[in-house]
C-alpha cells in the first residue's frame, strides 16, 4: 500500500453536531504492534517508547488501507504515537476522543491510565489535562478483542477463519477517528435537541461544566431565526428556542437549522431540524404526513476499509446510489454507523433505522443486558439528535445460541429501556424474530416466487386477516401494529463469476429481465397493501461473498437504476 506520507486520511471532523475551533484529527500514520499472546500489560507495552510496527488509522489492521492486511484472529493489540501540547492548552481541557475501538480499549497517557471502555460500536472521551506536560507526551492504546465469546455484540464479523453466509472480515482495534479537543475549563459537555413543529420551536436540554450563562442562536440558510439563553448553577440547561422561520425537515428535504452554542468561552457549532414521528393506526407518520418507508438494508462495509468509509465520499456515494435506485432510506444493520455518515443523512432528508450489532451476543445470558446496554445506550445518546434517525431497533434477529433460547425478559427490558432513554421514536424490540414487546411489528421474507410471496399476505389485507409468520409459534402480532416486510429480496446476482462461492438467497434467476421481473413482482406486493407501511429490500450492495446488492461490492451499478427508481418509486397504498 502507498502511505499517505502528507495526507491525513479521514481529515474531516468526525462529529459535526458538535463541532469546534480548536481540535486536532490524530488520524494517520501510529507505531502499532500485534498482542497474540494478550501479554503486553504484563510486559508494560505502555511505558515503551517505541513499537516496532506501523498502522494508518483510523484503518482497522484487518484492511488494505491500514498498511497490513492481516485476516486472521487478533486477541490484542497495541497502538503509539506523541502528541505535542502547549502551555496555553494546558491553562484549559485536553479532551481525547475515540470515534470507535473495537471492543475493550485502554488509554494510557505518559505510561498512565487515562481510562477505559468497553464497546467496540460507539464514541468516548477521556479528559487527559492532568495526565499531559508541555511539549511531547506518549498516547498509548491497547485493545482487546474477541467475536467468539459471547460476551460481546460482534455484527456481521465472521466468528470463523473464512468469510462465510452473510458474516465478513472481522474490525478489530480502532476504526473510527481519533481526535482531540482543546476547551476552556468550563465547557457545553452534551445536548439535547427536542422540536416542536406546531410551536416552530426547539427546546434544548444541555450539561456543561461549570457555571454560567448559556446562549443558543439558530439561523436558516444564512438568515437569523431566533435565540435563546438560560443561566445555570448545577450543571443542567433547560430553555426553548423559538424560530422566526418553520421549515420541517421531510424526506428528500434536510432544511436543518444551523446553531451557535456558547457558555462562557466556549463556542460548539451545531444543527437540528425540526422533525417528529407519530405512530397512528397502522401508518407511521413523518411530521403528520403518512411517508411510505422505501428502504433498503445497508451494511456499512467497504472492499478496502472493512468497517471504516476509505473517504467522506465514500459515505455520500452510499446515500446517492441509494437515491438513484428509488429508495428513500435504510436500516443501518447490525453495525453502528459514524456521526459523519448520520450528517449526511440528516442533510439530504434520508430516513435511517438506528440499530446495534447484536449478532455474537448470547441473550439466553443473564449478563447480557449489562452488556448490550454499554454500547446501545451511548449510541441513543449520541445520535439522538439526528432527525435522519426515525427509530430504533437494538435487536435483530435473535436466533438461539448454542441451542439456548433469548431471554424474553431482557428482550422486553431493552425495549423499555430504549423508550425511557427516547420517548420521541418507536422503537422494534429486535427485527424479524423474536417479538416481545414493540411499536412496530416486521417480518424477514426471503421468499422468491411472486405469487407466493403475495400469498403470504392477501388474508391479511381483511380486517381481523392473518399473515404467515415463520416464527408464529414463539411471537405474536398484536392486531393494529404498524407492519411491514423489514427484509425480503436478497436475489442472487452474480453472472459474471467474479465472485467465487458467492451466496445469496434462493436460486438466483438465469438473467436480467428474470431479476427485474422477481424485484418487482415481489416489491409491488408491498406497496399495493394497504396495511404495510414501508419495505426494506436487501441489500443496496454486495459484501464479499454475499451478491444480492443491486451494486457490486466496489459500488458499480449491475443494472439500470432507472428501472428500479421506476418499481420503488410510484405511490403506495397507505399513501393514499
């Protein structure tokens, strides 16, 4: 691989929902070394002043793009490079941030624990102030990681040597932005955003540290629309913005609001848009409009980065693709996208399921909901305030493990707990099986034939109708849930044999036209009911081995987009 001697890969600011001045991307070229034996600590791989490898982050060592490649199982590594700090930068806060490290990561600073983190899908921050001198200090991280335990949500990472079905090469180590932060020592630590589109207001809930006055500004398109303030003594602000100029954020139309938060010295950019999700009856409703969710399932890989977009291009393109075939959002499966990639949704009005990657957990376990929780509870906290996001789902599919049934109970908990921490989305307890309890109710239909696809849901269209549910003896629909086919299709397409073993689902058709036919015999079905109120068609690319995208893995078109922009976009039932 090229190095990038001069160029920081992924230089753009990871979060642009908290966005300020004064910060510096750690992204690039770090000293690395691997840790088979999980020794390192013993050995005080913290206190070295060297390690003999290199790595390109925020590239996992599993990519091409890293500079190594290396597939196979890693239990542990480590990661080194200094950092150069002020003496005005220490008369403030040193924030030290991980976008993602997959799964358990510690931090040391000058060969002492700045602090640790389980998790391997979600951002953290540690304040490295005291623990920094002026001039050069040695950032040390290291990193755990193990996909067959079961103690650990590991997605679609393959739990075996091989790439195999519909799991991939495994992400292990930082994958996400490093990137520090220079703020005042008092400071806007969090926010929450809560619109109200009747009033044409934003009422704001934020944490800071410190005392002080709290200001708020928004603007649209330039223009100024309204501002707000509120003083605070413990820590906690409570105030309404209301804005000059309603503009809703829609579907195909961001219309975000730009914002100017400042306490005391500090100034955070920031945006919002004002967008609320009503369930009624069946219809799932985006500012009071039934909006038909054409979706499709995208996984958040890519050939040469695994886990990490090689560019912020890269995320654009994804949504743009999507677009051009017709769809108007996506469930973001089993995999926690990047703040970046949620921006650019927010921006271009594109509608997203926020889901966990649950897949390697084992629910039958007790203590698997301590588990799921350290990571699914930081991902509502921190994309909370992207109106992109119109619901969640922590679970999907929650197969058996090693025989072993899911555990209702934490099911149903995480379920509550996802309401309690966002009362303003609906929430799918876990996608396709198995149901406990959930706002919403989808089924997983890989069926191919049309007409039986069709048959499976002609009863339901009646009042009182049933449908066929694969997993009806352990799950129950409960009469006048929204409803909707959250993954069916998957067709196989793979006729020029580039990809060897290629797998998909069914038996892939002879050619084009018997694609195109299938597609959309079986995505009319779904927009003619006129109980459903959305479809989610798998997938918007292949991944590896698994060809059932309408793009080829390196994200080239297999057929015309015009036709499927054509099948997906005409009116549906519910719509009417």
């Amino acid at each position: 691989m090229e190095r990038m001697e001069h160029k920081i890969p992924r230089p753009e600011h990871p979060e642009p929902m908290a966005e300020r001045k004064n910060w510096a991307s750690l992204n690039g070229e770090w000293e690395f070394a691997f840790d088979f034996g999980e020794s390192g600590l013993d050995r005080h791989f913290e206190k070295r002043e060297h390690l003999e490898g290199k790595i390109l982050v925020p590239f996992c060592p599993e990519s091409e793009l890293s500079g190594i490649g290396h597939k196979d199982f890693i239990p542990a590594l480590w990661y080194r490079r200094d950092l150069a700090v002020t003496r005005e930068q220490l008369k403030g806060r040193i924030l030290l941030h991980f976008g993602a490290v997959d799964y358990h990561c510690i931090v040391f600073v000058n060969g002492r624990e700045a602090g640790s983190h389980k998790g391997g899908y979600t951002s953290f921050a540690f304040d490295i102030t005291e623990l920094c001198q002026e001039g050069s200090n040695s950032l040390t991280v290291y990193a755990r990681d193990d996909t067959r335990s079961g103690r650990q949500p590991k997605g679609k990472q393959s739990s075996s040597f091989f790439s195999q079905g519909c799991d991939y090469t495994r992400t292990t180590g930082i994958w996400q932005t490093v990137w520090v932060e220079y703020v005042p020592r008092d400071y806007i630590k969090s926010v929450k955003y809560y619109p109200n589109i009747t009033e044409g207001s934003l009422s704001i809930q934020a944490r800071v540290q410190g005392c002080g006055l709290f200001k708020a500004k928004a603007s649209f398109e330039g223009r100024p629309c309204g501002e707000a303030q509120a003083r605070t003594e413990n820590g906690n602000v409570f105030l309404t913005l209301p804005l000059a100029e309603i503009h809703l954020w829609e579907a195909g139309r961001g219309n975000l609001y730009d914002l100017t938060l400042t306490f005391g010295e500090d100034t955070v950019k920031s945006y919002a848009g004002l967008r609320e999700i009503r369930l009624e009856g069946r219809k799932v409703l985006i500012n009071g409009k039934s909006v038909f969710q054409r979706l499709v399932l995208d996984q958040g890989f890519y050939p040469d980065g695994i886990y990490t977009a090689p560019s912020e291009e890269a995320l654009v393109r994804d949504i743009r693709l999507s677009l051009e075939a017709g769809f108007n959002g996506a469930r973001l499966h089993e995999k926690v996208f990047e703040p970046r990639f949620l921006y650019h949704c927010d921006r271009l009005g594109y509608l997203v399921w926020g889901e966990m990657a649950n897949w390697g957990l084992d629910l039958s376990s007790g203590d698997s909901l301590e588990i799921f929780l350290r990571d699914w509870l930081d991902e509502i906290s921190r994309d909370f305030n992207h109106p992109s996001i119109i619901g969640w789902c922590p679970l999907n599919e929650t197969w058996d493990y090693e025989g072993r049934k899911q555990k209702d109970e934490t099911v149903a908990m995480i379920y509550r707990i996802t309401k309690m921490a966002d009362p303003t989305r609906p929430c799918i307890d876990t996608s396709g099986n198995f149901h406990v309890c959930t706002d919403i109710y989808d089924v997983h239909d890989y069926t191919q034939e049309g007409d039986v696809f069709a048959s499976h849901y002609e009863d339901f269209k009646k009042d009182g109708g049933s449908f066929r549910d694969e997993h009806g003896l352990r799950q129950k629909y409960r009469e006048g849930l929204p409803f909707f086919v959250s993954e069916y299709g998957g067709i196989k397409w793979n006729p020029s044999g580039d990809v060897k073993e290629a797998w998909g689902y069914g038996t892939g058709p002879k050619t084009q036209e018997e694609f195109i036919e299938r597609y959309r015999s079986l995505t009319d079905t779904l927009l003619d009911h006129p109980k459903m109120f959305g479809f989610c068609y798998t997938q918007l690319y292949d991944v590896e081995q698994e060809t059932n995208g309408l793009y080829t893995y390196s994200r080239e078109a297999k057929f015309d987009m015009k036709i499927f922009r054509e099948i997906n976009s005409r009116k549906a039932a519910i719509e009417e």
